[in-house]
C-alpha cells in the first residue's frame, strides 16, 4: 500500500522527519514506525537549528519541490528547529519535544509550543513521536481519500485492542488478586 514513484519505484517522501541530533532517533524513529504502518513514504534528517542554522535553511527551501507536504519536528532543551521549520515553509510544521536530562522535558515543550502570533506549531506531548506521525498523516488525509481511510483502520484496530483487553479484564483481575 506505500506509495511508490513510478519511475524509481522508490516511496516518494511526502513526510519529513527532522531531529536537533542524531541522538534524539531513538524517539524520533516512533514517527517513521508509524508511517509505515500507514503506508506514506517519509525521509529523515538531523540537523539544529543551533548548531547547523544554515543547512535547516536550505534544507527547508527544498521541501516543497520534491513533494514533501508536512513536517515532524523534534528537539530537545532549547528546542528550536520545529519553530525555525515553520518560520521558513508554508508547510505544517508538527513539533515534538524530546525529553531533555535537566528539565525532564519541560523545557522542550516549552520552547516548541509558545511560538509566537502568526507562525503556529502543532505540538504533541513530550516524546510523542508516533502521535506526530498519525497527526502528519490525519493532516494529509484531509485532501487524500485512500491515507484518511488509511487512518480510519488504524483508528478502528486501537478500538477492538482497547475493547479486547477491556473483556480480558475480570479475568485479569481475579488473577491478579490471587497472586497477592
Ligand atoms: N539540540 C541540538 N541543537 C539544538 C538543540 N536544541 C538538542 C537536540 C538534542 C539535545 O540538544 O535536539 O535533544 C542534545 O543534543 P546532543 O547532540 O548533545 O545529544
């Protein structure tokens, strides 16, 4: 079900993932899993807004030329590439704070979510990367019938996991009393 370029036959990126460092994949890679799972292609960078402002610049003025139609954006501390991201395209821009040693995060959802009047980030929680997967693909499946319906089944298989564990669960807790 992936979308594939015809001439390639390579997935064609319709989604960009971007990290401040290399060491932020390990969250980031959630984005990736479930785009997959959705069948949309997507590609991957690390660059910062801090310690590499001119490469995002120009990496940014390329997106829209090669397809890409929405951005997922993570950082950690003093995040911030996804406000930078938003700053230079007119692609939405999803930022996902990573959880940072000192502040535990906080600090990254901070700095990501407060932007200002006229340049908005979407932000989902802190290390949520995978939600910023689903919501770059609901944001795409509002102009695309077949990644909506993509979404819907997604959406469709969480409920009966959720309804099945739910019927599993007087079971579940008689056991675990007797265990006690
Ligand atoms: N970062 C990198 N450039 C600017 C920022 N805010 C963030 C990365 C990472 C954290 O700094 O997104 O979460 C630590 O990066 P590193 O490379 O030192 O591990």
């Amino acid at each position: 079900m992936s979308e594939t370029n015809a001439s390639t036959g390579a997935v064609a990126a319709r989604v960009a993932i971007l990290m401040g460092s290399d060491s932020d994949l390990g969250v980031m890679l959630e984005a990736a899993r479930v785009l997959n799972q959705l069948g949309i292609g997507w590609e991957i960078r690390a660059l910062s807004a801090h310690r590499t402002p001119h490469r995002v610049a120009e990496y940014v003025q390329g997106l829209e030329a090669r397809g890409v139609q929405a951005v997922v954006a993570g950082a950690g501390g003093a995040a911030h590439l996804p406000g930078v991201v938003a700053a230079l395209t007119p692609l939405p821009v999803i930022g996902v704070p990573i959880k940072s040693a000192a502040l535990d995060g906080l600090d990254s959802l901070l700095s990501i979510v407060q932007m200002p009047p006229g340049v908005p980030v979407a932000t989902v929680g802190i290390d949520a990367a995978r939600n910023a997967g689903i919501l770059a693909a609901q944001i795409l499946g509002a102009g695309d019938p077949e990644v909506r319906e993509r979404v819907r089944r997604l959406k469709a298989e969480m409920a009966a996991s959720v309804e099945a564990r739910d019927a599993a669960l007087p079971e579940r807790a008689r056991r675990e009393l007797e265990a006690r």
